[in-house]
C-alpha cells in the first residue's frame, strides 16, 4: 500500500527501505536533507512539507511517525491533527511513553481518526531481520494496516495486535526494561570472569562458545560474541552507559503498580551510576567514614 | 571411544545416550536399578560396581563422572583415586565449585592421573540439541578426550578448552549467574505486564511474538512462551524458587574479587527470598513501623 | 496564637494536645465524632463544620490541615480556598507529595493567600518529644506561624524553613526514603544474626547493645529494642510491611532525576515483595526451570 | 587489672589512654617507635617485644590484642600461644572473621588457655564516649576480664557476652553491615535532595534539623551534621568509598545462610562500584548498545 513516512532517520530511513523493497510505495518526509536523499536512493517519493505529504496520499490516508519521542513527536502528531480527516490513520512507531499515547489516541479518537502505537524492535538490524511489533489500537484500523506490518516484520508471528491504544508501546516499555536485566547480566558475568585473571579467560571465545548449546544462548549474545572477537579488551569504549528512556518508565511504572522489578530497576540505576562524573553519595560517605573513624579516605587531589 | 560412566540420571542417562549414539561405548554405573535399566536399554554396558567399571576400560582409562555436586562427587573421585592409575583421565562433568575442582585437580595430578573439569549446559535438551561444554584441565588430556567432547556438543563450536583445572567449573558458574539474571528480568517484566489489567494482554502471545525479531530473542524465551501457551497463568507452579548452588557461588566469588555483580546477587537473593515462609525481617519493619509510628501492623492471626 | 486545626486523628489530635499545653487556642474540626470529643477532653474548641472553624478564627485566619493525603487533602484544601480571605495562611502538615504542594502553592498564590507545606515527622511520640518539622513556604507567613512551629518541635533547631512552597515536603519525602533504608538494614542484620542458630544469640540484648556506644545507634535502634524486649520471636506480628507512598515517590522522582538510589529502591521493593500472596514472576521461574532443565518444581498443592 | 595490649595504634592507643584512666595497669607493644612513645606518653609501660611483654604480666596473664585482622593478627597469636601458659586469656578486640576465631579458639582451647573475640565499635570517639563491646568466649574468662570490659564501655549496658568463641566477632560483622547500609541511606538521600537544584537546599541545615525529633536521627547522623557545617559541598573528598571486611563478609555470610540481606549487599557493591576506575561491564553494555541499535557510544577519547 503506498504510505506517508515521517522520520527517514535509522530506523524510519531502514523501514522505508523494507517496505518499498516488498513493494509499498513510501512519501517520505524529513527535516534533514541528507536522510531525504538517502531515501530516495532506496526509492521513496520524498517531500517537502508535511502538506505536500498529506497531498500525496491516496484517500484513507496512513501516515507512519518515527521520529525521537516527545516534543517532535507531539509537533508531529499535532500537525497530522489538523491536516489529516476522519478515518484516516497514524501510527507512531517510536519510543513514546504509552501514557502519552493512550492520551493521544483519546484526541485522534475524539476527531473520528484512528492512532495506533507501534512498539518497534530490532535496531539497525531490522532491515535485514525484520521489525518485531508491538501494536495497539483499534482492530479495525490495525487490520486496515496489517499489509505494513506483516512486511515489516520478519514472519507472519513477528507483529501482534497486542490490545488497545497504548498497549502497544507498554509491551515494547517492559521489552525494554527486560532487555535492559539481560545486559547488565551478561555484563556482570563477563567482568567477573575477565577479573579472574589467573584463568587467562578468552572472553570472545567463550561468548562464542554459550551461543551453541547454553542455556544463555540469545540474541544478544550473538551480538557480544561479534563484538568481542574484534575488540575485547573493549579499549575504546568508554563505560558510560546512556539510557532511552524506556527502562526509568518501566522503573517509574513497576512501583506506582506496586509490583517488585528489582533487577530491571537495578540495571538503570548501575546505568545512571556510569553517567555520573563525581558522586556526591560516594562522597558523603567518605565524610561518614572519616568522621566515625579517621579513616584516611582519598581527596581528589590524589586521584 | 570407550569410555565409563558414572552417574546414569537425568543427565549422566542423556549423555550416555547421545554418546551411543554417536558410536562410543559406554560402561555405565548407577547406584539406582532403574537408571542402569534404561541405560541398558539404550545401549550402554552396565556395571554394578566402580571395580567392575574400571576393569570393562581399556588402557589409558577415561571416567565421565556425573553424579550432584559435594559428598557424592566427592567419594567417587576418591573410589576413582584408588582405583585407576598413571596418566588415566577423569572427568567431573557436574555442577561442582570450581575451586573443589583446582584443589582436586591437584590431588589427581600428585598421582600422575589427568583430572579435567567441564561445565555442562543444556539441561534435558542436551540429549537432542548437544550440550555446551566448558572445558578446564591440560591440554594434552583434554586433546585425548575430544572426541567425546565433540559428539557432546551440537555442533564443532559447542565445546571449548577454555583452561587450566578449575576454569571451566568457573566460566559454568559464571554462566548459570548470567542465566539468574536473565531468567529474573523476565519473570518480572511479565509479571508487570500481568499486572496492567487493563490491557488484557495474553502474555503466551507476546512471548512467542518477541521471539520473532526483538531484541530479548533467547532460548529461555522460546521455552518461556511455548510454557505459557499450556498454562498462562501458571496456576498449578508454586513462587516457592529453588536454586542450585552456581548462583550462590557467582555472588560470593564476585565479592570476593571486589567486583560488583549486583543484578546476578539480587536474582538469587529474590530466590532465597521466595524460599522462606515467613520473613523475620518483614516482622521486624512490621514491629519498628508499630513503634514508631502506633501503625496498625497485620498480625498472623489475619492471614 | 488562635489556629484551626483540620483532622484530629493520631497525628492531628495529638499536634493540639502539644500546643494547647504550650498556651495555643485551637479551633478544632474532624469528621470522627470520637476525635472531636478526645480534643475537647484536651483542651480544643472544638466546631461542627469547617465555617464554623473559619468563623471562629481571628483576622489572618492559619489553618492547620492534617488529614490523609490525596483526595481527603484535596477537598479540604478546595473549601478552604473558598471559605478564606487574602493573606490568610494554610499549612499541609500531612504526607503529600510535594509536587501537590507545589501545584496548590500556586493555586493560593494566585488567590492571594499563602500555602505552607509542613513535612511532620515524629509518629506518635511526637506529642512527649516533639514534631521535627521540615517546612516550605514564603518567608512572611512562615515567620507568621514560627511561634506554632516553634512549641511543635522539641527545640529551637527542631523546626527549619527549608525552602519555597514544596520543599518542605520534599525534604520530608527523602527523609522517608533513608528511614526505608534504615529500616530495611537493620530487618536484614536481625534475620541474619537469627538465623546463626549455633550462636544462640539473643536479639533484644543486643540491640540493647548496640544503643551504648556501637556505629548503629539511633532512634529506630531504640524503638527496636524496646520492642524486642517484650516479644524477641515477633511472633504475633504478619511479615506482611505496608507503605505509605512517600517511599514510592522517592524512589520515582529519584529515577526521574537520573540519581541512582538503589538501596532506597530495593528497600521500598522488599515491602511490595512482602505485599505479594502468590508472586507470578516466582512462577515464572519455576515455569523456566522446569522447562530447561525437568527440575521437579514445587506445586501449589504441594504447601 | 594490669594486661598487656599488643597494637598502640589509633584503637589500641586510644583503648590504653581509656583504661588507664579507670585506673588500670597497661603494659603495651607496637612495631612503631611513634606508636610506643605516644603510648608511653599516655601512661602505659611500653616493651620492646613480646616476651618482655608476658614477662612483665602477673599471673593468669591477660593480653588483648588490636592490630589489623588477616595475618598481623595471625602472626600475634601464634606467638602468644608459644609464650603464654595454661588458663592465660588473649582477646582480640580486631575486625578478625568470626569463622577465624572460631578456629583460633579451638587452638587456644587445646592449648588449656582462652580466646575471647571482642568486636569492637565506636571509632575514634571510644577514648571519650567509649567503646560498644560484643564479646563472644567462654563465661569464665569473660567473668575474669569484665573489669577491662565495663571500663572500656560507655556505661555498664555497653558490653555484653554475646554467646559462644566467634559470636562477638559475628555480631560486630553484623554491626557493620547494618551500618554499611544505613550510611547507603543517608547518602542516597542527601545526593537526591542536592540533585533538586530548584529548592537549593542546605544539606547542613537539614541534616542538623532531623536530629532533633525526625525518625532518621542517629549517631551517623550527629556526625554527617557536623561534617557538613564545615563542608557542605565535600569538594575535597573523593567518591572513592574503601571498605574494610566485614561488609563483604556479612554478604557472604548471609548468601551462605541462605538469608536474603539485599539492601546491605548493595551497599557493599555500590562501594564496589566506587573503588573501579574503569567498568567493564559498562563497556560491555556500550558494545551491545551499539551493536544493536548502531547508537553512538562515548568513546574513551570522548572523556
């Protein structure tokens, strides 16, 4: 089906991609030249403006947003508001909060329009591998689009319609902060292992190794494994670890539902630490220390 | 090769299997009628003694050993001590501390005799799938005995001589933290999800959808979906958690390495947590909330 | 000086029996029937409708709220806003969220009047020892109400206006988080020291112990011996640990401004844990053992 | 009585200036030159080795010894057992492990002579405020030195014979991690309130407010109030946080017992955390970050 796509970036520019290599026509729209251009390489019809966009969609129109979560998705969603009419579709494929988007699909809704949130997982893989998809929203919206979704995702099992607007983005919020406990597992795991230097580990090799056979097999240890086998000393790579988002909420949603996500929480928080240059918790308890015990404790000066 | 075979259970019974039917020999020995029953059946030869076991060898004698981890590992090594002689091998194919191992090691290599530690993943699946091995010991020893490693594991890179006596229990247990962790991010992003009501979400669906192209792929997904989709409620399992012993030996060895694995601690420390029936230290928060702040706290009796 | 007092509960009734004795006049209200007549037994005048409070106050009318937060703080607030004059004060001296506070700060502002969020610490002893107040507001009306202020807390340091509308909650809100974690440190170190049965150790004498001289003494220590004192066993007491929402939040806002609080968190956490009758993510995990490994699982019908 | 006191460092010394005061006899021993003469100074009688030491004892010779735990304590005792006689009582009021006492009583025991463990608390404020003393032994010996004891306490409920050989040092290990913990708290909590720029709180003012009435006052408190009044922004300090032993034994500990103590473990780890220089887990999510989502990750060089 021919489509409106808003974000040509990594992920919508790679999206764009794979539909129009499985035959849909994709108006594309960005505000940096060069994913325009890159996108019409790989054979969109780019525009403009988000009017020239509207203007070249066929009636019912579709409209995929992917653009980074927040204000651009909200300037974006607002706009489509005015410009599209009734019936017609939007999904937001990126990271929003999904309690934006149940808000958001309640305004659509109230304008006889229909939006649907698209949890969207694969990273920069996804155009090979294919897209696994989360959705929300109305059944017969998701139907009407289902020709999208099943050739952006890997198979005919990789896109669900997994419940009402909103949903869609929740399962991808705890994907997310599941994905975020797996990491800081292998993570630990491989440190502790690295630390036991009499052992003379070969960390690439074993990671290698666990993809054939272990109970720890996935994805992303074939990711690690890769990695690894070119640098595993990791040399150049900083551990300041960033974060998108999608973890805090899950953090932020586990405890206002009251249930205990203790090791989801923790990898965010082990996260938050590395972007710490300095903790003044650290030094508030070299302060404790010194004061109870005149334990001689480090000053920056000697660091 | 022909090899013996102690320990014909869960495990040990599989392996003998797998090996059969690769084209090995298998002299097994089981404390248990049953399980050298249905190690007969499938084709090993069946001892009734360790005597008679190490006799059926040939020369430069090689012992799988595969009985739980502690006394009983410890008196068939010894028995195996005794028993065999100059240059033959052993190897612990169980769950045992990988410190156990290097001093065992030690013991075997005062006699002459070859002692290697491997760390064996794959649970019930082995049988068919192969299973992983970590191998520990010297190198010559462990050249000797790779044809039995290679009919193991599923595939040429589903075993690895990863080092010196001790190492290859230690990348075992390091892996089955690994595992705590993954296996408890899970258990809590579904139960969050269980928890928003509202959505309705069928978690068997969403398991199986992840498995096609997120980023959370993983073994213990595919069998973690293809569970829910008999039993999503998982109405008949207890929240009672066993754990197995690596788990709390990851966490004690990485404090004493002075490396912080916190998210492998907390998955095993949720474990012991769901072991308890009743929490003292929940009784006391319960005393000191009823002291300071004259706080109806629950008594037993309300339960 | 001549106040109202709103919600004459344990906190409340005793926060007038405290300035009564001080030489305050309290006009008193509360929906409980038993909690007017105990205030009129201590000295309260006390009314039968919040305008007959208000009616009953001389110019610069102050009324002190202590209800229960969220709705019950809401409309009380509300009325008020209707039934009070330019200039008049009202403190929040309950446990609202300070994000509350600052969104009713601005809504008084706006009318005119002044809004002062009073974070109360002190529980039921409190009235014997006195309130530790941690006060937010304008300097003017602070200053207004010091004298009130200054015959709640047990000193002249025991009161401190700590900064503009909200903050006083705010501070009162991490002084909840660190008391979780306080508690939550001791309730482990307890269990632990009870479960070294060789020892036989006798838990009330040694926190009494501890109060003389050790690191660890404190108030909470106090309280803990006391109670230990009577019943070491806690036997009475359910190891079911509620919370009351000033964890939750800290926990939240500290996510939201990206500090890692971990051991605040995880404290918070263990008392949901402890909420929980049947934790699915526990079955979970029995669900994954059992299907990696065949580990026999406990079944609900097996407790 | 008059004993001997091996180690005059800053316990030792401060524990020999506190005894002399009360009135008893100290005979005392250190390596350092400057230790010795400070001592001397104080009024012990200073040796130059171990056996001028027993040599200047009277009968049924008590000698405590205070030096670091591990193998200076080891090597101490070792030698006492050489040159002390049947019914001779050594304490060690260091930070030894219980279970190392609990061997090291068993050899003095076979040996005819006593061990007592003394677990030690109150840092450099036991001179003036004395020491909170747990001690663990056999009654007899306990009975004998009490005059050591209750001099040494702050008041005669600040000793106690806590139960069997070990049991002192196991409480006190306990003691720690309680008090590893409770700093955790604090030291999240105040990082949390200095994080909300907008309020710009005194973190001197506050901490000194909740130690009159708030349900966090504390010793650890007094202290932190004080440090902050001189230091409110700790510029000097680092964040590096050392930890001395029993924190990390206690985590061990209750791993081994099978008792979860999450919140103490994590604060151990957090100090874990503060002491690497770089993180390797840290890398190690950077790496999968990139290799799944192509994000941009900060790069050494970045720093």
């Amino acid at each position: 089906m021919k489509i409106g796509l808003i974000g040509l970036g990594k992920m919508g520019g790679n999206m764009a991609t794979r539909l129009i290599r499985a035959g849909h026509e994709i108006v594309g729209f960005d505000l940096s030249e060069e994913n325009r251009q890159k996108a019409t390489e790989h054979g969109a019809q780019v525009v403009s403006s988000l009017d020239d966009l509207v203007a070249a969609l066929p009636e019912r129109k579709v409209v995929w947003v992917m653009v980074p979560h927040g204000k651009p998705t909200d300037s974006t969603l607002e706009a489509l508001l005015e410009k599209l009419s009734e019936n017609d579709i939007v999904i937001d494929g990126g990271n929003s909060n999904y309690q934006d988007s149940m808000r958001r699909g309640e305004i659509f809704k109230a304008k006889g329009m229909f939006f649907i949130d698209s949890g969207t997982s694969g990273g920069i893989w996804g155009l090979e591998e294919g897209y696994c998809l989360m959705i929300g929203g109305d059944t017969e919206a998701v139907v009407h689009v289902s020709p999208v979704f099943a050739d952006l995702a890997p198979n005919p099992k990789g896109w669900l319609h997994v419940g009402p607007t909103g949903s869609g983005h929740f399962v991808k919020m705890v994907h997310n902060g599941i994905e975020y406990g797996m990491m800081q597992a292998y993570a630990e795991g491989l440190e502790l292992m690295r630390a036991k230097e009499e052992f003379g580990l070969n960390l690439a090799n074993i990671t290698e190794l666990w993809r054939h056979g272990s109970v720890v097999r996935s994805w992303l240890l074939d990711l690690t494994a890769e990695y690894l086998k070119n640098d595993p000393e990791l040399k150049e790579l900083s551990d300041y670890v960033s974060d998108s988002g999608e973890g805090r909420w899950t953090v932020i949603d586990s405890i206002q539902e009251g249930v205990p996500a203790p090791v989801i929480t923790l990898s965010v928080q082990m996260r938050l630490r590395s972007q710490q240059d300095q903790s003044y918790a650290g030094k508030v308890l070299s302060a404790m220390r010194n004061a109870f015990g005149g334990h001689a404790v480090k000053k920056v000066s000697d660091e």
